[in-house]
C-alpha cells in the first residue's frame, strides 16, 4: 500500500484519477499533511517544488509512477472524456497542426499513435462538417428502457412492460409538444435528432408511430441534416418498426453486437444470438436503410483477440457505414463492478492487441476515425473510436463531443446543455434519471427548461 502525499493541493480530483492509471485504488491512500512521514518508505511525495501549473505537477506524477509500475499510458497526463476539443482548442490557439503536436507530445506526454489518431481524427471534422450552423442545435429524446439489462451498462435502462412504457411516453409526448413549441417560438431549429436510451426499439410498433408523428408534428424537421434512431438491439428490430422509422423521415439507425460470440453474450446479459445480428441487417437493409452503425466492445469478459478478430471480420462484412469500438470500462453503477471491479486493469494488454486489429481491419476496408471519446475505468485507460466511411459521419455524434452547440434533451435522463458562444460556455440543465420521477416532476422539468433554456438564448 502507497502513501501518496499531494503537497499543498486542495482539489485532488484530477491528480487521483492521474494515478488510478498506474495503481488501483486498493494499493494506494492520499493523506494529508499530518498523516505522512518523511521516513515512510511507501510514502510518494508530489508537487514538492510548490508549481503553479497543473501539467507540470501531473508530468511530475506520470514519470514517477511509470518509472515504479513500468506503466506508459498511451493517453498520457489526459484524464478528460473529450482529447479532440482539447486538441481542437490547441489548433485555434497554437495556429498550426505541427505546433499542436509538439504541445500534445511535450505538454501532455501523448504517445505518437495516439497524436496521429487525433490530429487526423480533428482534420476529418473539420473537412466534412465545419462549425454549428447559427441557431442550430442537437436534439436528443431517451427511451429509457431495454429488454434486459447489461453486465457493463451504466445507463438509464429499465424492463418495464408496455403498461409503463405507455405511461412515459405520454409524458414525453408532453415534453416534445412544449419544446417544439419553444424552439419555434426561439428560432432554434434541430441540425441533429437523435433518439437513443436505453432501447428505442423496445417500443411497440405502435408506439413508434406515435412518437414518431408528434416528433413530425411538432418540431421542424425542415432544416435537419440528419434523424438517428438507436435500434440497438438486435432482437428488438422487426420490419414493422424499421418501416414506421423510414416513413418518418428516420435516415440513421446503430444496430449494435457488441460481440458476435454467443457465449458472451450470455456472459454480458443479451438476450440475442449471433444470428439475429444478420437477421437484424437483412431486415434493415430491405427497409431501406443503408446507413447503420453497428458498436463493438473490446475487453469483454473471457474473449480473447481471436474472438473480437472475429466479430470484427463478420461486421466488416455486413457493411455498415459506421462501427463504433469500444474500449470495455468498469463504470460505477453497473453490475461489473460488482463482480470484477479490477478487471480493467487487468485487461490492458488485451484490449491493445484488440484496438490495434480492429484499426488495422478497418483501415483496410475503407473506415476511418471520425470521433472519439475516453471515459473512466476503461481498460488500458485507451478510448472509443467511431469509424465511418463513404464520408458518413455522425453529426450527433461529432457536436456533443465538440461542445459548442446547444443540446435540448428531452425525456428521463436528458441533459440539456445550453451554449454560451461568446463565452465558450456550457450551462447544464439537467432531466431527472428515473422515469417514475420523471412523470411525477413533468411539470418541473418544463420549467427548469423555459427558465434556465429557452429564456436564455432567447436573449443571446
């Protein structure tokens, strides 16, 4: 167990979670000033030198503990979800990609792959989409329910029959008829529309129709670039619900594997078999989509790189536009870290050799990165890469990461953000993240939106 000393540092936070890249939380403490000795011999003592600035105490960090655990995260001293806005903010401030690259590599300590991945990833962005159109912003609306619930899954996700499913979508109809209003009212128009959960396909044919018609009804669809519907889940597709999606106006949907070996899924808690992945492709291509994402996950329980080699080799095959590889994180509230909360730093080895086929095999068959993210506790601390081809990005996808477009999420779990240009500023405003509360407390979210949302830009 390391005693681990931050010298005349009142906000840890980052500093922490900088060394959770190295040591797991079990072998080592943070004490205060009156809990350490200069004679400990697993004391570590950091920010001795008393700096002012935050990355040189982190390089500081880094080098001590690479130089004890043999460890170089590839991500270097960045611990932050969103590496491509920082690099995007380096290039308006440094000027040119060349002198980002230095400051990525000299500032942050980023590894050579990974400087690469980002520049090439930001100058895609850049080539294809551009900034945020003027009142433009991204939509979201979440269906908070899924048929089961999955081993990783740290999300809003309910198994609810269709009795409450109903109950929520009259709420949420509610919530779409005031903000369509208010939007129009504004003079905000949505660039992106993405519906997403949870499942949305766990909803009824029906259903479908009915959220799809007064989404149609109610907000201006005129000026849309792009409709996403997350049909995540293989066995909840069926021609009915794809054709309902097509007929109103739906262009993008994700059907999403995770893996194509069966035993994992069991493992992980889908209710679905690897045919009903090429089931899901067929019936979606005879609806008329050709635009689909489909989301891999690498680091799953007992899979070796031979098995994620093969659910790579099969979707390559399906052709979708997109596929999104995930790096496996053990989040807080998910039922993994229940049983194996270690398995993340465990995996590191694996899941590098699982990223590098996947960017190799896709690389081959004409996908490119677009976007990308990191989260905590992912294994290896490497990061998601969505991938696309045939100049097919999604824009959903490409803004929320970016952050600088407001985002109007509607329903349990929704987290508007509203953005401030001339400040470069994001404020929150938060939906509550269960669906009961979420009914009980429309009224509430309704206003939290007028007052800290639409009265807001209203007067930008």
């Amino acid at each position: 167990m390391y005693k681990i000393y931050l010298k005349n540092i009142e906000k840890i936070y980052e500093f922490v979670e900088l060394i959770k890249l190295f040591l797991p939380p079990e072998q080592f403490t943070v004490c205060s000033e009156n809990e350490f000795s200069e004679k400990d011999e697993e004391l570590l003592v950091f920010h001795e030198n008393d700096s002012e600035d935050k990355n040189t105490v982190k390089r500081n960090i880094f080098k001590k503990l690479s130089l004890l655990t043999g460890k170089q995260p590839p991500w270097g001293i960045l611990t932050g979800v969103r590496p491509v806005k920082l690099t995007g903010e380096l290039y308006r401030k440094l000027g040119s990609y060349e002198s980002v690259q230095r400051c990525l590599e000299e500032e942050y300590l980023v590894s050579a792959e990974k400087r690469e991945l980002l520049l090439d990833t930001l100058k895609y962005q850049r080539q294809v989409l551009g900034p945020p159109p003027e009142k433009g912003i991204a939509l979201y609306l979440g269906i908070p329910f899924c048929p089961t619930r999955c081993l990783y899954c740290s999300f809003t996700s309910n198994q609810k029959g269709p009795e409450e499913v109903e109950r929520y979508l009259e709420a949420l109809i509610t919530e779409i008829r005031f903000c369509g209003q208010r939007m129009k009212e504004t003079g905000l128009w949505p660039e992106s529309v993405y519906i997403g959960g949870g499942t949305p396909t766990t909803l009824q044919a029906e259903q479908l129709e009915r959220l799809m018609t007064e989404v149609e009804n109610h907000i201006d669809l005129s000026r849309t670039r792009e409709f996403t519907v997350e049909a995540g889940r293989p066995d909840t597709i069926t021609g009915e619900k794809l054709e309902v999606l097509k007929r109103h106006r739906v262009d993008r949907i994700s059907i999403n594997p995770q893996s194509m070996k069966k035993r994992t899924l069991e493992l992980i808690g889908r209710s679905h078999e690897p045919e009903d992945v090429l089931n899901a492709f067929q019936t979606a291509a005879e609806s008329g989509f050709s635009l689909i994402n489909a989301d891999v996950i690498a680091g799953l329980p007992e899979e070796t790189p031979e098995d994620f080699q093969n659910t790579m080799r099969i979707l390559i095959g399906l052709e979708p536009k997109n596929i999104t590889v995930h790096t496996l994180a053990v989040k807080r509230a998910s039922r993994l870290i229940d049983q194996d909360p270690d398995l993340h730093y465990r995996q590191a080895e694996t899941v590098s050799r699982m990223l590098e086929i996947s960017g190799r095999m896709l690389q081959a068959a004409g996908y490119r990165p677009y976007y990308l993210y990191r989260q905590k506790h992912m294994a290896g601390a490497f990061e998601n890469v969505g991938y696309c081809r045939e100049n097919t990005p999604c824009i959903y996808n490409i803004r929320i990461m970016e952050e600088q477009q407001t985002v109007i999420a509607l329903g349990a779990g929704g987290i508007s953000k509203v953005y401030f240009p001339a400040e470069n500023r994001l404020e929150r405003v938060p939906n509550v993240s269960n669906y009961e509360v979420y009914i009980d407390r429309l009224a509430e979210m309704l206003d939290r939106k007028e007052q800290k949302l639409f009265k807001e830009v209203s007067t930008c």
